[in-house]
C-alpha cells in the first residue's frame, strides 16, 4: 500500500523538477551567451570583470540543474513502471547520465575564462563550447527522442506534443553548435512536458477501479 502511495506522486515530482531544470538551465545558458557571445570563435577576445560575474553566475547555477535533471530523470522512469521497454529505457538512462556528466564538464572547462591567464582561458572556452554543443547536445537530442518514445507507447503524451520531441530532437542532433542559440531547445522541451505533466490528468485523479 505505501508503495502504491509513493507512485502516486510521481508525475508531480517529475514535473516540478523538470521545471526548476528548465529554468536554471536556460538562466545558466543565457547568462554565458550574453558575456561570451563569441562562443569559440571568441576564444582570442580578453573578457572584462562583467563577463567573469556572469560566467561565475551561471557556474554556481549549473550543479543545481543538473541535480534537478537526475530527479526529473528518475521520476519520468518512475512514470513508465511496469511498462517501460527495456532498450529505450536503457538508452534513456544513459543518455541523460551523459549528458549530466558533459554539462559538468563543460562547465568546469567555462571556469577557466575566470583566470587571467588568456591562454588558459581561450583553450577552455573553445573545450566547454566544443562538449556542450558538439557531444553534449546531441545525448540532449537521444535523450528528447527515448523519452517522446517512451511517452508514445504508453499514452502519457499528447500526438503533438511527441511529434515536437522528435522536431527537437532532430534539431539537435543534425544542427547542433552550427543553430545559435541552440542550447535554449533542450530546457525548453523539458519544460513544455514538464508543464505538460503537471497541469494534465495524474494517477491520483483517475476513478475508482470497479469492485467486483
């Protein structure tokens, strides 16, 4: 029976982190966009204390999406339960585990931009950019498509809603580092089905099952 409770509250757990991820993500990326608006083309350009400040900002955002995102990972497997495909479950799992550990990464490589040594900073600029966009964004783009999979066989998203999952998807994995701006498709996908599970239909709404 408690464990039939603790399901209940699943889609709402998925759901909120999904939201906090989507939200921190998007502000950490902004935030880099606007003060190295070069992106690796703009590794031989000094950056002034105002670019360092949102850089350190956007570092100290990072850890937290990416804790919100493993949540909101293990909330959605939650969702599938007894009905998850045991390949598109363990493509998911590892794509999104990868694309964890590429987001850390590329943001340990953006914290060189905070030394004053330009030589340090202009390799760690061109490796952050080069990890996000080139590999990370494309786990983003698997993990968009085992998920919209997921969703579809079991009924839990609406038709449109997966045909943009697999729209998003397509876009990152085909265009990646060469879309500006490209980094923004992965929190907003998240948080269009995060929104989407939080106002639809959960377990705990369902009728009664007939006794017979």
């Amino acid at each position: 029976m408690a464990r039939k409770h603790g399901r209940l509250g699943t889609p709402r757990a998925a759901g909120i982190a999904g939201v906090v991820f989507a939200l921190l993500m998007a502000a950490a990326m902004i935030l880099v966009r606007l003060a190295l608006p070069g992106g690796a083309g703009g590794a031989e350009v000094a950056v002034d204390a105002g670019q360092r400040s949102a850089v350190r900002t956007a570092l100290a955002l990072l850890p937290f999406a990416g804790i919100s995102f493993l949540w909101f990972m293990g909330a959605l497997r939650e969702q599938a339960g007894e009905g998850e495909d045991r390949f598109v479950s363990t493509v998911f799992m590892g794509s999104g585990l990868v694309f964890v550990a590429m987001l850390f990464g590329s943001a340990a490589a953006a914290g060189t931009v905070l030394d004053e040594s330009q030589q340090d900073a202009s390799f760690g600029r061109l490796f952050a950019h080069t990890l996000l966009t080139t590999y990370g964004l494309r786990m983003a783009a698997v993990f968009i498509f085992t998920t919209s999979t997921i969703g579809r066989r079991l009924g839990v998203f609406p038709r449109p809603l997966v045909v943009l999952g697999y729209l998003a998807g397509l876009t990152l994995l085909v265009v990646g580092a060469d879309l500006p701006w490209s980094e923004l498709v992965f929190p907003a996908w998240a948080l269009i089905v995060s929104l989407n599970i939080l106002l639809g239909r959960r377990p705990a709404d369902s009728p009664p099952a007939a006794v017979a």
